[in-house]
C-alpha cells in the first residue's frame, strides 16, 4: 500500500512531469494516428472514440511516471544499503 500511495503522489511530482508529458505526446500522438486517424480523417469521431483518445495520451503518461519512480525508489534502496554497511 505504501508504494501505491508513493506512485500516485509521484504523479505530481515536479521532477517526473515534464518527461511524463513528453513521452504522452510522442507515443500518445502514435497511439491516436494508429488507432483513430481513420476516423477522424472521415469525420467519424464519437464521444467513445473521444474518450478512449483521452486513454490513449493518459496511459504514456502513467506508465512512464511508473518506470521513473521505480527507478528512484530501486536507487534509494541501493543507496540505503550502502550506508548501512558502512
């Protein structure tokens, strides 16, 4: 539960946004063309075609702010190993 609580505040962390943001643009667009250009280009747009657009750029982003912050907690423990032995 701790590092479910630890995610989700790493969410807004300063540090992790501007990384998450760009990943969600670059592979959000991708994800858009691949899966919904068709549709937009014939005007074929619904509000679940809308919604899952709304999904395709959230998911980058939560995916990439996850791998961040397993990152620094997977550092933060190495670093706390060290100092204990010493």
């Amino acid at each position: 539960m701790k590092i479910l609580k630890g995610y989700i505040v790493s969410l807004w962390d300063p540090e992790f946004i501007p990384t998450g943001l760009r990943t969600a643009a670059f592979v959000g667009s991708l994800l858009f063309l691949i899966n919904h250009g068709p549709a937009l280009l014939r005007r074929e747009m619904t509000s679940e075609r809308w919604i899952s657009t709304v999904l395709t750029y959230t998911m980058p982003y939560l995916v990439n702010v996850y791998g961040q912050y397993s990152y620094r907690r997977k550092i933060s423990c190495k670093e706390l190993s060290i100092e204990m032995k010493t």
